[in-house]
C-alpha cells in the first residue's frame, strides 16, 4: 500500500532532488521562479501538469505527452482545499508522496531512454498551503471571503452545482499555478471534462499565453476511468463501478446509430443504469452495490450547456456522475480504503461531430 503522509518531507540545506535523479522539488514560489526565469533566457519550453499527488497512469500518460513536447516538465503535486466541500474527503484524500515520487524517477528514466523525447521531468513544486495562500486560506464555505477566480456560468453547472465552490477551487489554483510556473503549455486528462472547459475558459478569457493540451481518459480493462478515489472503493463496489461508463457508452451507440435528440440519446443511459441497479436490488445486502445517480447529462462542448439536439456538425458531451454508497453487511471483505466511504464517480464520452 502507498504511504501516507500529510507533508512530503524537506531538506533544511541546499537543492532538493528526488532520489537517483535529477527532478528537482520546489517548494516555494520565489525557488520556483527562480529556475523558471533561466529556462525563459534560454528560451526553453516549459510544460506544466498539475495534480493533487496519488499519481496514476492517467497522470504518467500526461507527462509522457508533455515531454514529448517540451524541453521540461513541471508537475505539481498539491492538495488544493478550495477544491473540497466543507463534507468532502479533504481529510482523508489519499497523499502518496513517497509512492509518487518513485513513479516520477521511474517514468524519467523510461523518459531518458526513448528518443522521441524533446524533454524530460525537470522538476516538483510541492507547495504548503501558507505558500498558495499568502494572505491565509479563506475557507470552504461558498460565502467565504477572500481572492477567488469564478469562471461562470459554466462553472455553475453538472459538478459545479452539486459542489459549488469546487471550480471555483479549481479555478483560483491553476491561475495561481499558471502564474507561478509560466508554462507555454498545461496538460490536462479528458476524465475531467468539464474542468477542461473550465481552464480553456480561464485561458481564454483572462488571455494567458497558454496552450491547454487535453490528453484521452485512461481506462482499466473493463472500461472504469482510473481516479486517484478508486481506492476507497474496494473489491466489490469496484466490480460495479463501471456502471457509469457502460451506461454512458450505451447512449453513444444509439448516438452512433442516428439519434441526435436529448430523449432518445439519454434515454439508453437512463435504462442502463435502472436495469443495473435493478440487479443489484434482487441480492442479499451481503452481496449487493448500491448506488445512486447524481446527472446524466448531454451538453454543448463548448459551454457545457443542456443540448436538447446535438448539432451534428458540432457533436456533444455526454458526462455523468454516481455516488457508490457504503457498502451494507460487512464481513471480513476489502471495503476500500478509509474504510470505504461513500465514492463519487465521474465520467465521459466526447460525442464526435458526424461525418
């Protein structure tokens, strides 16, 4: 199991690299743009992806696309609290710095070894939160006061409603990042649909010389988006947990074979997951995964708005989210980790336009 920490650990004295590499870790803004304003004389890209750490092959394949592009990478690693609720997992999110740190030595030299390579991983910034939040962190609460950057209405919509200061969370720290970092390009994954669209309009509309590259969702074998929260779903929520995306599937086959209005398109998804649950319904509480549909949604790529007919010429976003609740009659079975909360999944399937 990865370790856990609530800090990634610091040297007192002299520059800090990962073990056997030359990845150096920055921990403050000053470190930072110190390094990043040589690369700027030396007119050498620079490429950003940022995370929030328990790092998995959705990340590494963003960082492969990264450093095939750019002369270095930088990956931040920070557990943004404005992203959380006041009731959301803050606490309990997973920190796998060790874990981390290892799979990004490992990757650079996989890196150093393949010739197609423009880059590699230069370097970590590893913040504190005093450090993102000079003035002190202002809080959770959607009233709260403070230095926020809102990207509406989009960020309103979908995840947005059901958490309401989570793109504003979202939003604030990547114009902080983007600042700080100065990155010609930024690496985002797919998974995360309506977060691009969210940074596209942060760039776009703030006119940051930034370059959004939005990399495919990363998938396991049976289809279930892979996601730092996979971890607490355990061995038998995770046999179901694809649910969500085989339902999203079903509304593009019927996509695929015509449709174009909201009814029927959504429709298919409607019945999966109602046939799904159904099944899970007929067995034994010991047996069973019960879980409960927060949206299905399909929306305009661009604004994320409700499309009552997907323009053909254009395509649309069909997007979904489910909480898979905790699990009933526990045995001596794995219920995930930190016992297995509640999980909120989402997922997505980009409608491309007809041909």
């Amino acid at each position: 199991m990865a370790t856990r920490c609530s800090t990634s650990p610091s040297r007192a004295n002299g520059p800090e690299k990962l073990p056997s590499s030359s990845i150096r870790v920055l921990r403050t803004v000053s470190n930072l743009r110190r390094w990043r304003r040589q690369h700027l004389l030396d007119q050498r890209s620079v490429a950003l992806v940022p995370t929030m750490g328990a790092l998995h092959e959705g990340h590494l394949s963003l960082i492969r696309a990264a450093a095939r592009e750019n002369h270095h990478v930088v990956v931040s690693i920070y557990v943004n609290p404005a992203q959380f609720g006041v009731n959301e997992d803050l606490s309990s999110y997973p920190r796998t710095w060790d874990t981390d740190t290892a799979a990004l030595v490992k990757l650079d030299r996989e890196l150093a070894d393949d010739g197609h390579n423009l880059g590699r991983i230069s370097a970590v910034f590893a913040p504190s939160t005093d450090e993102m939040y000079p003035a002190g962190f202002p809080g959770q609460e959607p009233a709260s006061k403070g230095s926020f950057v809102t990207i509406t209405p989009v960020g309103e919509l979908l995840e947005g409603k059901s958490r309401p200061t989570f793109f504003r969370g979202v939003a604030t720290v990547c114009m902080k990042l983007f600042n700080i970092v100065q990155p010609e390009r930024v690496y985002f994954g797919q998974k995360d649909v309506q977060q691009t669209v969210v940074i596209r309009r942060l760039v776009r509309d703030f006119m940051l010389p930034i370059e959004v590259v939005v990399g495919p969702t990363t998938r396991a074998a049976d289809g279930l988006a892979l996601s730092s929260r996979n971890v607490y779903l355990g061995d038998r929520r995770r046999a179901v947990a694809p649910v969500l995306y085989n339902a999203l599937r079903a509304a593009e086959e019927v996509y695929k074979g015509g449709a174009r209005d909201r009814e029927t398109v959504l429709g298919a998804a409607q019945r999966f997951v109602k046939d799904a649950l159904a099944e899970q319904m007929l067995l034994v509480p010991g047996k069973r995964v019960l879980f409960e549909i927060d949206y299905i949604s399909l929306a305009d790529p661009e604004t994320m708005e409700e499309l009552e007919v997907v323009d053909p010429a254009k395509g649309g976003i069909l997007s979904g989210a489910l909480k898979m609740l905790v699990l009933e009659a526990l045995d001596a079975e794995d219920r995930g980790d930190n016992g297995g909360p509640g999980v909120r999944l989402i997922d997505n399937i980009i409608l491309q336009p007809a041909e």
